[in-house]
C-alpha cells in the first residue's frame, strides 16, 4: 500500500490520477481469442492452415470443449479486468459427435460457448473460419473462381453472421464479426484484379443487411506463409470496402502489414473516418505474425494511440497470438497482461501536458516527458491493479500454471 501511495504521488506531480488509470482500466474489456489453446486446431477435423501456422510441440494442448473450456478458465483466472473470449467458427460443439459441415453450422452449435460465457460474466465476439479445410480450393475461398467454391465460403461467412447475431441476443451483447481469409498465391499473380473484385462482390453478398447485434469487420493482410506474392484482402482493398459500406470496420491485426511500418499510427487516421477500430494485437516476428504479445514498445505505442485520441470506447482491443513451444495457459496469461500494462503504461502519460507542449511547438518538453515516464513507479500501479482485481502478482501465477500442468495437461 505504502508503494502505491508513493508511486501515485510520483504521477500526481505530473498531473496524472492512477486512482483514475486503474479505473479506466478494470472497465476495458480485452477479447482473448480461444486458438491460443489447441494452436488453432478447433473441433470440426480442421488445422491452422492457409499460411498460418502454429509451430512447436508442447504437451497438453485442449482436444475438446471441456479440455478448452477449462483450460481458459484457469488463463482468465489470473487476468484482472473485463474479458471476452473470441472464437472461431470451427470451434462448433457438436452433439455426439454429429458433425456438420460449415456451410451449415447454427447457434445451436454454439449454445456451449453461450452458457460458457455466462457462468465466467464475459462477452463473445465470433470469426468464420475461411482456412485449414479441405474446400478452401487452390488457395482461395470468397476470391476463387470456382462458383461451387466460392457459394460454400459465402454460404459459411453468412451463417456465421447470423450466429454471430443470435449469440448477441442471448448475452445481450454487441458480437464482432471478423471475416478474414487467406486468399493469396506464392508466385507473381497474372490478373490481381478479377480476384479482388470476386472478393467484393462475395463480401457485397455476406454483409447485406445490417445485424443489430452485430458488429461487421474485415481483417487485411499483407503476406502469409506460401502467399508471398499476393493477398487478395490488402489493405487498401478492405479499408476502402469498409469506408464505402455503412457499419462494416476495417479491422487492424499488426502482425498483417510490412514490417516497418507503425501499426500505432493507423489508429488515429482511421478515426478521423470509423467510429469504430477493431485490432487484433499481436507480435510478428519476421515471417510470423503471431507470437505472444509483450509489454514491448509497440504494444505500448498502440495503446497510447488509444488513450490520447479519447479512443477507449471505440477501439475494440483483441488478441491473436498462438504459440505452441510455451505452456498455452502461460502464453494467454502472460500476453493479456502485457496488453493490460502496456494500456495502463498508456493512462499513466501525462497527455495533457504532451499535447499542450506539441501545440506550442515545443518538442524538447515533449521529447523530455517521454523520457521521464519511462521510469516512473510503473510496477506499483500495476500490482495495486492485481491486487484491486484479486488475481495474482507477476511472479505469482506460474506456480498455479505449474500445479495445472502437472496435474491436468501432462495426463492427457
Ligand atoms: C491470420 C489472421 C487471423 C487469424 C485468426 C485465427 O493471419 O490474423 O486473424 O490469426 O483468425
Ligand atoms: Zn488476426
């Protein structure tokens, strides 16, 4: 208590409530993908595919609901703050093993995850899984020309909408709806056009008719692992859609573009245009994009590009990581709460100061405070969070993941 009171004083003087920050930030809910727990395998005879991968081979990964379910559970318990879990549609549950292709999954499907979600007090956001099936035909889904193809995709994107929408209804909630695909080729296209104009046409019929319980989104991307050549879903192709669609959003993944560019500075130009930013936060690391994420400098940028731009309500904050060399339960605890320090390193900053200081055109002030925030009591704060949140300190949880893996992971 004595630190805290001392670490609150040290922002204090710069104008800076912590009392305030951890408020903030036990209200802003995080959406932690459930793929981090079976390295995206899900329930339907699937596998990552379509140039994701998850590489390595630690024991104990989820082989069902109940194994996922559970596993989650002990990652959320030392998670502090609003959660949300994010699924695929490849995770269907289905009853005695009666399995249905994805071109006719229902919410019925998905009623599990619904009684899941109540009984942990989160929320549910949803994804087609338009990869790692056998009718994703050379490469492509929504983008392919063949017809039977491209119906199937269409037919899974539009069923997953509508689920989307019921399992809104039953938590009363708003559901993020990601479509993100993989349609790209290795080797230098000859037509880059007709594909992306397939795309538009597939998406036209997908996302007609608003949803009231849904939020629409669409993920880019700029390369994936055998699709280096060309992604049908750029950038530029989905920013654009999104602009030109009333309610549909472009959604940020920063594993998804070239790797100098600054993710943290897309925020604040989507939202001179969308009232809503859906991310997927991430770690790429050369040809991935999906390690777990740290309390690294681009997460902190990220968030701070939330927090000064008033963004906290508009950005819809996600994971998606999966790594399957380290413990998965460690992997989403430890992920999540990188984002969550890396957010309330963001509320610490004495933004208005900052501000007033570029406005007046002093940026020896600007470049001065940056410096000083970056050794500020920042640990205090958080362990006075961990504590307000009864969940357990840094240095505390890995034993209980230990105890779990002994117990539960290494006797599957
Ligand atoms: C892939 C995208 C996508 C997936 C998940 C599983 O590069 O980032 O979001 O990771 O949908
Ligand atoms: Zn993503």
């Amino acid at each position: 208590m004595q630190l805290y009171e001392h670490a609150k004083n040290a922002y204090k003087a710069l104008g800076v409530d912590t009392d305030k920050a951890l408020e903030l930030l036990a209200g802003k809910a995080i959406s932690i993908h459930c793929w981090q727990g079976d390295d995206v395998t899900g329930f339907d005879s699937g596998a990552a595919g379509g140039g994701i991968q998850a590489t390595g081979d630690y024991p104990g990964k989820a082989r069902s609901f109940e194994e996922l379910t559970a596993d989650f559970a002990k990652a959320i318990s030392f998670i502090p703050g609003k959660k949300r879990i994010n699924l695929h549609a490849s995770y269907a549950v289905f009853p005695d093993g009666k399995r249905v292709e994805r071109d006719a999954i229902t919410f019925e499907h998905f009623k599990p995850w619904v009684e899941f979600a109540r009984e942990q007090g989160i929320g549910i956001d949803f994804n087609p899984t338009c990869f790692g099936h056998p009718r994703v035909k050379d490469g492509l889904t929504l983008s392919s020309p063949c017809d039977e193809t491209r119906r199937f995709w269409i037919e899974h994107c539009k069923r997953s909408r509508e689920i989307a929408n019921a399992i809104g209804e039953a938590l009363n909630d708003k559901v993020l709806c990601n479509i993100w695909i993989p349609d790209g080729y290795k080797n230098v296209p000859a037509d880059r056009l007709s594909p992306r104009k397939r795309l538009q046409a597939s998406l036209d019929e997908i996302l007609a008719g608003a949803l009231p319980h849904v939020i629409d989104c669409v993920e880019s991307k700029v390369f994936g692992i055998g699709l280096e050549s060309y992604t049908v879903g750029s950038n530029e192709f989905y920013v654009t859609y999104a602009a030109s669609k009333k309610g549909v959003y472009p959604l940020l993944d920063n594993g998804h573009y070239h790797p100098t560019e600054c993710t943290a500075d897309k925020i604040p130009a989507l939202l001179c245009f969308f009232d809503k930013i859906p991310l997927h936060i991430t770690r790429p690391v050369r040809w991935d994009s999906d390690h777990v994420t740290l309390f690294d400098d681009t997460t902190r940028e990220i968030c701070m590009e939330i927090v000064r731009n008033n963004a906290l309500d508009k950005v819809l904050m996600g994971l998606d990581f999966f790594d399957a060399s380290i413990n998965r339960i460690a992997a989403w605890a430890m992920g999540t709460r990188a984002v969550q320090k890396a957010l309330l390193y963001a509320l610490l900053m004495p933004h208005d100061a900052l501000r007033k200081a570029q406005d007046a055109g002093d940026f020896t002030t600007v470049m001065a405070l940056q410096e000083q925030m970056k050794t500020l009591p920042f640990g205090e704060v958080w362990a006075q969070h961990c504590k307000n949140e009864s969940v357990p300190q840094d240095g505390e949880w890995l034993a209980e993941v230990r105890a779990y893996e002994e117990n539960i992971l290494l006797k599957r």
